[in-house]
C-alpha cells in the first residue's frame, strides 16, 4: 500500500506525521501543499479534506483522513507509540485533546504569525492574547512533567510527539522556554529517539 | 466501581459526558462545578486536573481523566458507539479533533458569552470573528450530512454526540439554522436515539 501525505513542511502538524510514518519505517510519498498560497482551500483539496487542512493521509484506493492527531493514532494502534492498555490510551487522547485545544491555538498560532506571514503589525494584540494562554498551556506541561520522562505511562508515545511538533519550535513564535527546565529536558528525551527526524525534512 | 462526575451542567462537553453515562446506562455521581466562580481552578481541582476545566471523571481509586472526548472513547471502548473497525475508528477521532479545534471554540464559546455571561458589550469583535468560523463549520458538517444520516459509518457514535453537544444549542450562541436542512434531520436523529436526555438534564 503506498500512502500518500498531503503536506506543508514547516507545519508541525503535519510534521507529526512524518515523524510517525518515518518511525515507524512505513514508506510514504509527500504531496506539497503551500497554505499560504491557498493550495488547501482549492476545489480538488477541498474534495480530500472538506475543511481545508493538512496533513490529509490518502490510501492507495482514494480514502482520505484528515487532522494530525486521528492520524497519528491510526497509525500507531498496535504499535508501542501508542499503549495497548485501555486507560492509558485515553490518557494520550487526553494529552492530543489538550494540545489541539490548549496549545497549538496559541503557540503555533504565534509561530505562523512571526516566523512564517513574517510578524505583520495588525496582528500585535492577538499576538499578546495568544502569548498568555500559551504559556499557560507551557506551565501544565512543565508541571506534569516534573516528576515523570514523558507524558504517558513513562514511555514515549504519540502524546509525546504531538506535543513535541510545536513546543520544539515555540521560540519561533517567541516564546522563551529557558524557564521550562523539564520541558527542556524532555524535549532532549523525545529527539534522541530512534529515527527522529527534524521539522523540516521530508 | 463508582465513578464521579465533576461537571458544570449548561456546559456542552460535560454534556456528552452524562449522555455517553446515560446512554450505556452506567451509574455515576456528578459533583458540581460552577466554572463561573472559578471553582475548576482551585488547588483541589487543579490535582485533578492541571488544566482548570470540566468534565474530569474519577474513578473510585482516585485516578482522573479530563477533556470530554477522551472520556468518551474511554467509556465506549468496544461498545456499540465506537466502531471496531480501525479506520472508522480513526475517522470518528478525525471528528473528535475536528470539533475542539474548528467548531467548539467558535460555537461553544459564542454561547458561553452570549446566554451564560450575559452577552457583555466588550465581546461585539469577538463574537464577529467567532461567528465567521463557527458558521464555516457548520458548512463542513451540511456538506458532509448531505448524503448520510450520521458522521461516521451510518451509525449513531461519539462523533454524532460529541458534535451534537453544542450544535444543538448553537441558537443560544446567535447562530441561526434554518439554512442548514441535513444538520436539522441529523439533530432530530440524534434525539431520537434510546435513552436520549436533554443537556440540563441530571
């Protein structure tokens, strides 16, 4: 079966993706889609994914599954990204849920606002809504990982990389994690992985 | 076991929680927390949950579970409301995320401050803004109503609950309906399924 990703490289969202399939040694092909151009907003695209995001993920007979996360644990059910035990899967839902609600809304929001549309000034005070609520989000995470390796069951899973994709690269929305000592050494844990790969390669 | 149920009761995602409860007919006991008084943000209830929000669901051995749809695929693991097959599993989840991220956060949010704050004037630009998205993903799930009585696999699942939560009550947020004809058959079927409660039901 070939699989192909539907795919704008700096999105982290989408780089969870690559990093699971990479990990995991499924091959793949990737398909460009630049967001900023609209290539997800296009009639075609739109025929794949009807809210027009990425990542999508189509089968070799024409399915497609959209949202990074459902992804993720598509891929990974059955494998040792994702617990085979029923309450700590539903703690790696959690952590996907809380990263999709409480985290990448305002840290990789940030990231597209400065890094990628470039930091346009009409964009300041939303900029500083989205700085506090972001390191809210940090503050949870830095506190549940106090005193454990990773975010479930003290072993590396997909609530560990959908959480990696953004908070690796929050600086670039300028966020400082130089008060997040646990973050940061998490961050060391999740990239000497086995097969890890950086945000920005195919 | 006995579980509890720490739950706001006009709130939407504590509502699916109580209607999964309901419908699978398994007994629990809901602790009240009325979030505008700030009562999930106390120290006792940020052990159960760091984040600050409702529905957390103990278990008689002190563990806790937050966010709303992880609770739910928790509950209805190898149950009749979450398919068996993988890849529909995986589409109910693309739903799941689809609702925190492109619906919640618009239509949710809009009747919050509309119906349960009172409809403050300060909030006129958010509300426009919440209105746009929010009305785009109702667009999303006309679309793909059009042709099917339920999200996902023509079968009542956590999909249909989780997006019927606050759809159902989109009114009490100003957003108007009576454009969107299969999400009117789809509400009525939702309603209609065994054991139905109302969202202020106990």
């Amino acid at each position: 079966m070939v699989l192909k990703l539907y795919d704008f490289l700096p999105s982290g969202n989408d780089y969870k993706v690559r990093l699971v399939l990479t990990q995991l040694e499924i091959p793949f092909e990737r398909v460009n889609i630049d967001i900023t151009k609209g290539e997800s907003r296009t009639p075609e695209f739109l025929q794949k994914n009807p809210n027009g995001r990425v990542p999508v993920l189509e089968f070799e007979d024409g399915r497609c599954l959209p949202e990074s996360n459902a992804i993720m644990f598509y891929l990974t059910e059955e494998t040792e990204l994702l617990p085979s035990d029923r309450f700590r899967r539903a703690q790696v839902l959690q952590w996907l849920f809380f990263e999709q609600y409480s985290h990448e809304p305002y840290i990789a929001t940030s990231r597209y606002i400065v890094s990628i549309l470039g930091n346009p000034p009409e964009y300041e005070a939303v900029l500083a809504e989205k700085k506090e609520k972001g390191y809210a989000a940090l503050n949870v995470m830095e506190h549940h990982l106090s005193d454990r390796p990773f975010f479930v069951g003290d072993r590396y899973t997909i609530a560990d990389i959908s959480l990696y994709a953004y908070t690796h690269v929050a600086h670039e929305g300028d966020f400082d994690l130089s008060n997040f000592p646990s973050i940061q050494a998490w961050l060391q844990r999740v990239q000497s992985q086995p097969r890890h790969i950086p945000i920005t390669q195919r």
